[in-house]
C-alpha cells in the first residue's frame, strides 16, 4: 500500500514540526480544544489508511506510530497537566487509555506485517477511538472551566511538546 495524499500530508506537516511554526517558536492559531481534535481526525485518517485492504507499509506505521506518540505526550504534560485537579479521576482514565493504545503500539513493534498485522491494526483503532470518543466529553467540560486565553496558551505548549516528541519516534 502506498500512503495517501493526505498522509503524505501529514508526515510532511510533523517532520516540519507542524503547520504553522514560525522560526524559533510555535504559532499557534487555535486553541487546545480544536488542536486535540485537529489531531483525532488526522490520527484517524492515518489509521483507516493503513488498514485499507489489510495491507501496510512501514512507512504508513511509522507515520501513525509517530501521530500516535507525539499527540498522547503533548496531552499528558499539557491539557492533563491543567485538568488533573478538576478532573482526577476522568484523567487517569485517560492516561490508562493512553497505556492501552501503547500496548498495542508495542505489540505492532514487534511482529511482521502479516497474518497477525490486521487484526492487531483494528484493536488499535478500536482502542484509539474509545479513546477519541471519551476525550470529547473531557474536551466539553474543559471548555467550562479553562479561559480562551488560557487554552491558546495549552496549545502553544501542547505543540512543542508533540514537536520534542516527535523528533524521537520519527528517525
């Protein structure tokens, strides 16, 4: 399988460290709420992608390995970070989701593409929805109590995180 435009695109955007970085910083034209789900539809994207007729390529996992990565490390020391004390219990939930979609990213790191890849491939996207869907209903409630200035500034933090992450899972 050949990677699709759009996750040509994508890789592309992360080894230039996302659209939108300006020489020695990160512009960031939204908030966190709408990065995170920014990054859903293109995680999502990445995953249909390479489950298209049960066939992958390395570079396809590479590509929605890093996604993957980049994106749970920026919500852990951003967003999660700021929610925690309102949240506790919501978020630890989240960071088991997190664990999980590693498992299996682990899992994936160590078996061929072959017989074991595809259903291996739709458990992840199985997990990472769960994950997308549960996120949502903690993205709603933080759109209560995290001013709008306050969440441009999550996403100005989220976006360097993913970048310094993103230079250790993409070689």
């Amino acid at each position: 399988m050949r990677l699709s435009c759009s996750s040509r695109a994508i890789l592309l955007s992360i080894r230039t460290n996302v659209s939108g970085t300006a020489p020695g910083g990160v512009y960031v034209d939204q908030d966190i709420i709408e990065a995170i789900r920014q990054d859903h539809e293109q995680i999502m994207k990445v995953l249909d992608d390479l489950g298209v007729h049960g066939r992958a390529t390395s570079e396809a996992y590479s590509v929605a390995r890093g996604l993957l990565y980049s994106h749970m490390y920026g919500e852990e020391v951003t967003i999660y970070e700021r929610m925690r004390s309102e949240m506790y219990e919501r978020i630890e939930d989240s960071l088991a989701e997190h664990n999980s979609i590693r498992i299996c990213l682990d899992r994936l790191d160590r078996i061929e593409i072959g017989t074991e890849w595809v259903p291996t491939i739709q458990v992840l996207k199985r997990r990472v929805q769960f994950h997308i869907d549960s996120e949502e209903r903690l993205l709603k409630a933080a759109e209560s109590f995290i001013d709008t200035s306050e969440r441009f500034e999550i996403a100005e933090r989220f976006q360097r995180a993913k970048g310094a992450q993103s230079s250790y899972t993409l070689a």
